[in-house]
C-alpha cells in the first residue's frame, strides 16, 4: 500500500542504568551487531531515515551508523516521554512512528504490519501490544470494557489486580504528529520514577476522544526491549536460534547448536557441517562442504567450497577450496591458503601466502612470507621475520617447488628459488639458487670411545 508520511523516532536517549556499564545500552553487542542496529534494519522496510534520539555523548551513535540515521540530543534522562520532546524537533512528516531502541526482536514485517493496520484504521494514536507469559516489569495495557485503549501502565505503577493483565507494551507507536506535539506538551512526570512517559499521550489520546488504536502483534513474543544483562542473553540467544534456523533452511549442519555462536552477517554454503563448540564471527563466509570444527573459531576469515578447519583460531585469513587446516593452528590476518593446501598441527601463520597444494604439516611459524605451489614446509621451521630493531618485518621468498627440510630457520629477507632444497636443521641466511641443495649447520663430529674414557676418569 501507498503510506502516508511517516517519520521514524527511535528512542535510544537513556543510560541503560540497569545495564551497569559504561557502554550505552543500545551498543551492546548481540552477534556482532549493536542491539539498535537490529531496529534499524528492521525499519529500513520503511522509507525515510530514522530519527534516533541519543544521549549527550553520542559520538559511538554516530561511528556506528554514520549518516544513514539522523541525530537528536536528549541532553538530559527524564524519561520515553521526554526522549519524544526532544526528537520532535526534526519530525515534519503527518506521522511518527516512535520505537524503543532496545529491542532488536520485532522483525520489518511486525513494524510494517502495525504500521499498515494502524494507518489503514485512521489512527491518531496507536500501540502495538503483544501478549507475554511472564510479563515482568513491561508496562501493561490496561483497556475499557467495550475492548479500547484505556491507558498504559507501569509495572511499577500498576495496582495488584493491574499486573494479572498478560497484554503488555511492546513499545512500538504511531502516532499523528500535530496532536503528539500537543500531548507531549501536556505530559507530567506523575509516577514513582518522577519521569515524563510516552505511554500518556495513548491515555491522553483517549481521553480527547481521538482513534486510538490498539494492534495486536501476531506471533510469538518472548519479550520486550533489553534492560539488563540477563536480557541481552535472552535477546541473544532468541536472535541466534533465528540465525541457525536460516541456516537450517540454507542447507547447513550444525552439530550441537547450543554450543555453537554464529554471528548474525556470517554466511555459510549448503553441505557445510559446523561442529560443536564452533564460533564463526564477524563477516566471515563459509563456502559449501567444508568441515568446521569442533572447536574452530572463525573471525573475518573466508573459506573456499571443501575445505576443512579443526579445532583452529583464524582471524581476517582466506582458506581457499579444499584445504585443510588444523588441529590447533592459529592463522593471522593477511593469510592466504591456496586450493588444496593444508596448515597441519601447531601452525601460526601470519600475514602469508601459500601457493595451491603447498604444506605446512607441522609445528611452524610462518610470517611475512610468499610460498609458491608445491612447496612442502619441514616440520618445526621458523621464518626469522623479525630482527628486533626495523619496524618493517622482513620478507621470506620461497618459490614453487621447494622443499624445506625440517627444523629450519629462515633469516629473512631471504629467497629460496624454484625447486630447491634446504637440509635439515638448516639455518638459512642467504638466498639459495634454483634447484641447488642449501646445507647450513654445523658438520657432524663422532668422538669414538668418548663415554668410556669419561667415565673411568681419562
Ligand atoms: C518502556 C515502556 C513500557 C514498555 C517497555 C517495552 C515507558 C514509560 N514504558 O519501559 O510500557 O512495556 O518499554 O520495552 O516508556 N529512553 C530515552 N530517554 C530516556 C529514557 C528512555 O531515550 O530518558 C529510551 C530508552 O533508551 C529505551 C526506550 O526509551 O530505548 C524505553 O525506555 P526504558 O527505560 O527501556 O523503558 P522500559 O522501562 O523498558
Ligand atoms: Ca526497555
């Protein structure tokens, strides 16, 4: 349907004071996302971009979401329905749909839906309620006889009788603006927490004798706006189900999913297993077929189609198809693992590229090196990046081919060119030609009859 003009107000001026932390309580993070960034891409379904109410200091508000939402300063806490006062001032359109920033459970089709039925209803004033089973401290909606709107009223409030109503405020409004104008102007902070409400205007709506609409959420609501760390939990644990269940849909296994944190943006391809105790974060995007986990955590990497990751850390590195990784590596960012490559057991790889079916099988450090294809890595060998005075790390060069036999240390900046081989236990300190044999640690010595004549005290 065509909508009339609507203005957005999100509410997200308030400390947050039971949150007991020094980070805004609508920037805490569920999933790698700020609680208000739920409501704000949740209200994007709607045109026009929001107005968000923020405190004093807003400087975080605005790193987060730069200038896709417009900012009004509550400069001081007198409550939802002062938060409102303030925000008014950069609303011109006929209506205003207000919403609470702290809850980032009601999806773009709960918004529109109430938006639609309340418009399509010639609304002056309307709430959406939804029923809970433990409503808690929620403000209940308290209604005359006849089904309308009565008023709104504060847990805290609210008379014995009052809290056995279950139908409570999800804190979502519309509102036309003219008339808010008027009832925020009238609102009196008449309560036990001597703060100005929002939740009047509906009862003074009322009694002007306006439409005042009261629409009921379809679905299941669990719960209302985060204001305790319990509830960031809650919240988080109810939008993870979320996430897994689009996984589900997308094709993907996830073995025991309450083990499991799978961030909201992560994107994992069809066939894919994720196994217990896995943590895939961030932007990270999984190809199909692949093996994660147990016990993979998973940061900002990108894995190819096939590819396998036990019980590793990987943070801002690509995986390309079919590699192995794992058990127990740690691959840093600016890490790339070419097609069918493997980073075996006890590997940290850092800011590297491995060339397609190259190896690094076992107990190595790899830093600020370019490997080709085919090259196999001995096991236990160091690249010496680092010469403890130059900021720049130094740089180790080896070409396709190459093998480097176990227990090496190569002193960058430092080549090994094509098809070349260095021996065991090699310290590498200069480049080595193509093709050659580098040999580079000490020549073995045999003291025949030593330990005879040691101990009979020659
Ligand atoms: C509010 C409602 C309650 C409803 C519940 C739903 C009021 C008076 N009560 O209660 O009926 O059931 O939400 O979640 O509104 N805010 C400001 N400035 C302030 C105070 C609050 O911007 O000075 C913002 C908060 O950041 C929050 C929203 O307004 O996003 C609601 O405030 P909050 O303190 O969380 O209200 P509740 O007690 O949860
Ligand atoms: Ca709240």
């Amino acid at each position: 349907m065509s909508l009339a003009s609507v203005d957005i107000l999100i509410l997200a001026g308030g400390l947050g004071t039971r949150m007991k932390s020094a980070t805004p309580k609508v920037l805490h993070d569920i999933l790698g996302h700020p609680i208000l960034w739920y409501v704000v891409e949740a209200l994007k379904s709607i045109d026009g971009r929001p107005i968000v109410v923020t405190p004093a200091e807003n400087e975080a508000f605005r790193s987060e979401f730069g200038d896709q939402v417009r900012y009004v300063v509550q400069p001081e806490q007198h409550g939802s329905g002062h938060a409102v006062r303030c925000g008014m001032e950069a609303v011109s359109a006929e209506y205003v749909l207000v919403c609470n920033g702290d809850d980032p459970l009601p999806s773009a089709d709960d918004y529109r839906e109430f938006l639609e039925e309340s418009l399509t209803r010639g609304a002056d004033a309307a709430v959406l309620a939804a029923s809970l089973t433990s409503p808690g401290q929620l403000g209940r909606v308290l209604r005359n006889p006849d089904g309308t709107l009565s008023r709104i009223v504060e847990a805290r409030d609210a008379r014995p009788e009052e809290l056995e109503v279950h139908e409570i405020n999800t804190g979502i409004y519309l509102f036309r603006a003219t008339d808010l104008r008027g009832w925020v102007a009238r609102m009196e902070p008449e309560n036990t927490q001597r703060e100005y409400y929002i939740t009047d205007c509906l009862a003074m709506a009322a009694q002007d004798g306006k439409t005042v609409y009261c629409h009921t959420a379809h679905g299941r609501w669990e719960m209302a706006g985060i204001n305790e760390r319990g509830e960031l939990a809650s919240a988080a644990a109810i939008l993870q189900q979320r996430k897994l269940d689009s996984l589900y849909r997308d094709g993907v296994t996830v073995d025991m999913p309450a083990t499991v944190r799978i961030d909201w943006d992560v994107v994992v391809g069809r066939d894919t297993e994720i196994r217990q105790g896995s943590c895939l974060r961030g932007g990270t995007v999984v190809g199909s077929s692949c093996i994660i986990g147990p016990h993979t955590t998973l940061v900002n990497a990108n894995v190819g189609d096939g590819a396998t990751i036990l019980a590793s850390h990987v943070e801002g590195a690509v995986i390309n198809s079919n590699s192995v990784v794992g058990p127990f590596s740690y691959l840093r960012p600016g890490t790339v693992a070419g097609d069918h490559s493997k980073i075996g057991a006890f590997c940290e790889v850092k800011a590297s590229l491995l060339g397609a079916g190259s190896k690094i099988p076992h107990l190595s450090y790899i830093g600020d090196a370019s490997i080709g294809e085919n090259v196999n890595i001995g096991a236990g060998t160091i690249t010496c990046n680092y010469d403890g005075f130059s900021h720049e790390k130094h740089r180790t060069v080896i070409e396709k081919d190459v093998f480097i036999g176990a227990n090496n240390n190569l002193v960058a900046p430092v080549t090994i060119h094509e098809g070349a081989y260095t021996a065991t236990g090699s310290t590498i300190t200069h480049d080595v030609p193509p093709k050659a044999l580098a040999i580079a640690r000490a020549v073995q010595v045999d003291k025949e009859g030593w330990v005879r004549r040691k101990k009979s005290g020659q």
